[in-house]
C-alpha cells in the first residue's frame, strides 16, 4: 500500500488589471434643490369624498349623486 501525502490546494493568484483612479464629483446639492417635499392635500370645499372604481382607481365624489352612481356600477 501507497501513502499518499495531502498537500493544501491553492489557487493561482488572479490578475488585477490596474486602473487609474478618478475622483468622482460633488454628490452635494446646492441649497436651491434640496426644497422640501409636501403632500398634496384639498382644501376645497365641493369634493365630499373619494371612491374607488376599477383595480383601486381613487376617483373624487362631488356630490351625493356620484356617489350612488358609483356604489350601483357594476363591479
């Protein structure tokens, strides 16, 4: 019977292509774009409420007609 020796598999060492290093630039906005976003929101008075259509479509009510319009479409 052989004894056989085992020996640690190293992988040869891979090529690392050197490249040159360019300093990206600023990712810092001027202080002219960094205003702050706000939601939308209605202040008005004639929209009594939203419903909800076809596939979650938000529609805007204006009046108690609509309303039941929108509540006897079939679905």
């Amino acid at each position: 019977m052989k004894i056989v020796k085992k020996s640690t598999y190293t992988p040869p060492k891979t090529y690392v292509r050197d490249l040159p290093v360019y300093p990206s630039h600023s990712t810092t906005l001027p202080a002219t774009c960094t205003k702050p976003v706000e939601g939308k929101v209605y202040t008005g008075t004639k929209m009594i409420g939203i419903g909800t259509l076809h596939k979650s479509n938000a529609v805007p009510i204006f009046s108690e007609e609509e309303a039941k319009d929108q509540a006897t479409m079939r679905r």
